[in-house]
C-alpha cells in the first residue's frame, strides 16, 4: 500500500509537470483513478492518500465496491461500454458517466437519475481517430448529439471524451488530443457549455495535458499492471 501511495504521488506530480510546461494551472487537471480490476482494500488506501475521483468500466465489478466505500464519499466515474439494461444502476450510483455516445442511452439516464440526486455529469465518447471497430459518436455527428444531451433534464453535459489508438511517440499521441480540442471548441462556438475534455491514461499522459486535458484517466501508473480480463479492449 506504501507503494501504491508513492505511485499516486508519482503520477499527481507528473501532471503538475506537464501543465507547467504547458503553461496552463496544475489544478485545472483533475485526476481520474482507474480502479478496475481493484480491490477495495486498494481504493481506500488511495482515499486516505487524498485521491477522490475513481474511474470503473464494469458495472457488475463496480456497486459492490461503490456499496463498501460509500463513508469515504467518493466521486464515481462510469468510463465502460454501456447497455440498455444497465443504465438504471449507473444512473443511480455513479457522478459521472464519460462513455455516452448515443441519444437512447442518454435519453435512459436522464429519465433514471433518481429526484433529489444533483444531475448527472456527462462526457460524449467521440472516436476521434474513426476506427471502425471503436465506441464512440463519430467528429461529424457530435456537435448534433451534444445540443440534444445538453436539452435533457436531469442530466449535465460537460464535454467530451476519447480513447485514442496507443502511440509511441509524443507527435503522433497529440494529434487526435488536439483534434478532440479543436471539437470542444466547436461546440461552444455554437453556444454549448463545456468545461471538460477527458483524455489522458498513463501511456500519454503528457501529450493529454500539453494538448489541454482537464481530466486524466489513470489506472496501470497509479495501480500497477492489471490482471488480464477477458473481454477488456484496452
Ligand atoms: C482502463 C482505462 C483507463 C486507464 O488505463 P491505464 O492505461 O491503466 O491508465 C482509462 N480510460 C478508460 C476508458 C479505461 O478503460
């Protein structure tokens, strides 16, 4: 556990880093802790360390572990793949959901926030790099998708999301960050308000901030190598 608190410190400082280089406010990033695959003995320790925000992909994986935690008030963050059938419990247990990327899902979680809950943040998944087998609204359609979620009742558009194609080199890891940039930028110029752009995981952190991240998404850099799972993409 010793450990995994140094690696917390490691990754938060190298954040701090990046934004400095970039010239942009340390605090302006917000760190996502992936906890897939973790355990809660894991998540409370990182708690205790200071960390608030948790990122899960599996909602069966996720609600005992939300259930356990619950008096370390921790902010949840849905960043898997999502099905109809799911949408209820991740509207119910969850802060944030950074995966939506199509009308009907959006539609199930506005009408399924519980009353009295604050409404629920959101990112659009977009697939920035057009990948055919990859999740996410197409560049060309989500400015169309972000005015019909940003209409809905009960829930919060924040902004945008993607997971780009792994790359090794700092260029080539820029390019669909800025180009995920350049689309947050096109949808407030036609009056949408968003104040986030999540994209960052611990293979290129770096090049997410340079290019204007407000929120990291990381698991392996905090946790240490994650247990292969069959069915996980990335
Ligand atoms: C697993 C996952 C991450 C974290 O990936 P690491 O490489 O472990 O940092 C970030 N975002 C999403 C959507 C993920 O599924």
């Amino acid at each position: 556990m010793q450990e995994l608190i140094q690696r917390l410190g490691a990754v938060r400082a190298s954040i701090d880093d990046a934004a400095r280089r970039a010239q942009r406010d340390p605090a302006a990033i917000r760190l996502v802790a992936v906890s897939k695959t973790r355990t809660e003995g894991e998540i409370a320790a990182a708690a205790q360390a200071g960390q608030r925000d948790f990122g899960e992909n599996y909602l069966q994986e996720a609600l005992p572990k939300i259930e356990a935690l619950l008096e370390h008030n921790l902010v949840w963050h849905f960043i898997g793949p999502i099905q109809s059938n799911k949408t209820r419990d991740i509207a119910t247990h969850f802060d944030w959901v950074h995966s939506v990327s199509r009308l009907k899902i959006a539609r199930r979680l506005s009408d399924q926030r519980p009353d009295g809950a604050p409404p629920l943040n959101i990112c659009l998944q977009v697939n920035i790099d057009g990948e055919d087998s990859k999740a996410g609204v197409a560049p060309a359609e989500t400015l169309e998708l972000a005015r019909e979620i940003a209409s809905l009742p009960r829930l919060t558009l924040r902004g945008l999301m993607a997971i780009p194609a792994p790359a090794d080199n700092a260029a080539r890891q820029a390019a669909p960050f800025a180009a995920l940039r350049r689309l947050t930028e096109d949808c407030r110029h036609h009056g949408l308000t968003m104040d986030t752009l999540s994209m960052g995981m611990s293979g290129d952190l770096d090049a997410a901030v340079a290019e204007g991240s407000t929120m990291v998404r990381v698991g392996t850099a905090i946790f240490g190598p994650r247990p292969v799972k069959t069915g996980e993409t990335h």
